[in-house]
C-alpha cells in the first residue's frame, strides 16, 4: 500500500469491494475504528469539532490536499490518525478537543517565533530540578508547533543533557541524582511521542538499529527509531547494549531498508576495537539485499567518520539521519 504521507498524498478507498480492487490491506481492526468513528480514522466533522472550526473548512483543506484522506465506499471521507497530527503540526491550530482524536497529553503550540534556545534553557532548568510536567509541556509544544524530532533532538534535548553532563564533574553526587532524573524524564517524554507517531497505516520501508554491545547509552538510539517514524519508516528499536550478531541476524531475516548504529559509548583504548570488524562484516552481509547503514553518536569510531564504507554512512545529527531517510522515503 503506497503511503498516504509526504508529497504523494492520494485519496484511498476502503471498505468493501473497492478495498479489494485497490489491493488495499489495511486491518480489519482498522476498518472497524473506521466504521465505529473512534481512534484509527476520524470524520470531518471529527477533526473540525476538536479545531473548533467549521466542518467545511476541514472538507475545503481535505480538497486542496492539505489533510490525507480516505474514502468510504460510500465516498464519505475518513481521516486516518497519522493524517490529522501531521495537518495538525504543520498547520500549527490548536486542539481544543484533543479527547476527541485521543491525543493524550496534547499541548498547546509556541507561540509563532519561539527561540529555540529559550526552550533549551527553559528544558534544561526543568531536567535539573526534575520537573516533568515542565519539560513534558515545553517539548510536546514544539512537537505540535510543528519541530520535527530531529530538531527538538539536536536541539533542546542535547543542548539540556549537554549542561547536565556537565554538572556531573562538578558535584558528582548531585550530578549523578540530576542526570539519572532528568534521563528517566526524557524516555518518558520520547516514549510518548513514539506512540503518537507509530504508523496507524502501512509503510514499505523498514528500519531496525541499536545501541551495540556494551553501549549503554539508550536515549540515541530511541531518538534514532522516532526520527525514521517521522519520515515515514517503520523502525524496530533493539535498544541499547544489543550484540552486533543480534542484529545482524535480524537484519537477515527482515531485510531491512536500512539499519542505524547508535554508538555513544567511549571507544575502547585498543585501536583495533572488535567493533569495527562486526560493523565491516554487517557491511558486507547487507549488501545481498543493499540496505545502508547508519553510524552516528560520539563513540563512532574514526575509521568510519572520514571515509565511506560500502553502504555504510557516519552521520553527526539526528537532522543528517532526517534528511537521508526522507531522501530514501521519496525515492521509493
Ligand atoms: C545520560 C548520560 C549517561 C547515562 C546513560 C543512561 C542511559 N540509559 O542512556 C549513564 C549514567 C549510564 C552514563 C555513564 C557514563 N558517562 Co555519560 N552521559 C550522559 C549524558 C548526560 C547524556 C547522553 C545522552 O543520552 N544524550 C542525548 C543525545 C540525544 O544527545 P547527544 O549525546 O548530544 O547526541 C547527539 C549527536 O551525537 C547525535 N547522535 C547521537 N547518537 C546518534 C545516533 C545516530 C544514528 C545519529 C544519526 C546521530 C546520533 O545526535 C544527538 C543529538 O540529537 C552525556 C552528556 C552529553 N553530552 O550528551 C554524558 C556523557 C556522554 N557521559 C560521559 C561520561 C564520562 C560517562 C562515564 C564514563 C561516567 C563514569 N565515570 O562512569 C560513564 C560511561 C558509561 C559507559 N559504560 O560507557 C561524558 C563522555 C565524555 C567524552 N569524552 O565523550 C559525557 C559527554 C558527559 C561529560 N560532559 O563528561 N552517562
């Protein structure tokens, strides 16, 4: 099923015998929110009562392609979920109604203009002094002000750990307590972010990545499997401290499009690292099937920073990961 997303939005027929002459397979559990009108697709009279505008604005939107839509046999149009949180963040409107789109825990947008470094400092204070609800509240906003998880990764969220990072070496106690809080905060906070965009719809790309081996560091890697969400993959997370074999032998079985490394741990003293053969020799076993594979994070080794091997790219930011992946999306 081609993906309803990105710039190839087209309306779907469902339900029926046109599902079947369109070779569309969405769930049969799908079908049935469909036709219950609850979580999975909405009406337009839905998604219009929960904006607060009129039914016809969001039928003249559906109609200049702004929202994705699908049509019932009965040529009614159903909005699906992930349709109506990405007109929602790119149209930057507020939900006075999230209930009705069960958008648990939405938040108001910023304000237009917003500086990005206002919110890192405001983030940073509130991981500090453990404040969920605030750090919650200030990322969620720049989700539905319509900041792709790579910027708010790149952004906020680095700049915040960064400083927090940087506590650590001054009072180490207190540093210790800071950080392990304001981390269980941000898998919190990314946990549910990854929900909202996991695909209600199917999508033919597949990604799967890790942490390797003894990397402990898992928010990367978390970050990684949502950023590829919102470009349109489906992404498998093995999560941190996963052997290489392990994905490896996923990657066998599941062919993957591509598969990301997330290394942030630091590189091992011995300059021949185990690691860099286990990565060469994914290298070679992915080439049966061509699927690239991304290395990024502080703990990547340098052989893999300045040159390219086989199919395998180093990438410094969430954004370069973004941009690669959206390339892919669109040259399927
Ligand atoms: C949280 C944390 C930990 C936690 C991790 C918990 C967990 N479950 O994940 C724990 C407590 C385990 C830990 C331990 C240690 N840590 Co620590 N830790 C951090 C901290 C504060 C945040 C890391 C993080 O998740 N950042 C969030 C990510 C999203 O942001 P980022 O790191 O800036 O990454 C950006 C890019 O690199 C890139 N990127 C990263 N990964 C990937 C992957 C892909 C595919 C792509 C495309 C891009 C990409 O995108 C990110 C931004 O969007 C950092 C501070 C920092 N600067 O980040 C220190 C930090 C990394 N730790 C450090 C140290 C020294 C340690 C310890 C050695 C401390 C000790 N003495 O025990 C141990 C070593 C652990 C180990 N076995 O390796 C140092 C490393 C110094 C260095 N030379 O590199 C840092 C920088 C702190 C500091 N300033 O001193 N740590």
């Amino acid at each position: 099923m081609p993906p309803l997303s990105g710039t190839g939005r087209s309306e779907k027929l469902f339900m029926g015998s046109r599902l079947a002459e369109s070779g569309n397979v969405l769930e049969t559990s799908s079908r049935q929110k469909a036709a219950s009108g609850s979580k999975g697709f909405f009406t337009t009279r839905q998604l219009a009562e929960s904006l607060g505008m009129s039914e016809s604005s969001v039928k003249r939107w559906a109609n200049e392609g702004k929202i994705g839509v699908v049509r019932t046999v009965g040529g009614h149009r159903r909005i699906p979920f992930d349709e109506a949180l990405k007109f929602i963040r790119e149209s930057g409107l507020c939900v006075i109604k999230p209930e009705i789109l069960g958008l648990d825990y939405y938040t108001t947008p910023h304000k237009a203009g917003t500086e990005i470094e206002e919110v890192s400092k405001e983030l940073h204070e509130a991981l500090v002094v453990g404040d969920a609800d605030t750090a919650r509240q200030l990322i969620l906003a720049e989700f539905y002000s319509g900041r792709s998880i790579a910027e708010i990764s790149d952004g906020p969220v680095s700049y915040a750990l960064n400083e927090i990072g940087t506590t650590w070496k001054r009072n180490e106690e207190d540093g210790i307590f800071i950080e392990h809080r304001a981390m269980d905060i941000c898998f919190d906070i990314f946990r549910r972010l990854q929900t909202l965009l996991d695909p209600k719809t199917d999508r033919k790309l597949l990604a799967i990545g890790c942490a390797p081996n003894r990397d402990v560091y898992a928010l990367p890697t978390l970050i990684a499997s949502i950023v590829l969400l919102e470009t349109g993959y489906t992404s498998v997370n093995l999560g941190a401290v996963t052997p290489l074999r392990i994905l490896r032998r996923a990657a066998e079985e599941h062919q993957p499009n591509m598969l990301w490394i997330a290394m942030n741990a630091l590189p091992e003293e011995n300059p021949h690292d185990p690691i860099v053969d286990e990565i060469r020799e994914l290298s070679e076993s992915v080439k049966q099937w061509d699927a690239h594979i991304v290395l990024g994070g502080r703990g990547v080794p340098d052989s893999f920073r300045h040159a390219e091997w086989q199919s395998i790219r180093y990438m410094e930011t969430m954004q370069q990961l973004a941009d690669f992946s959206r390339e892919q999306a669109l040259a399927e």
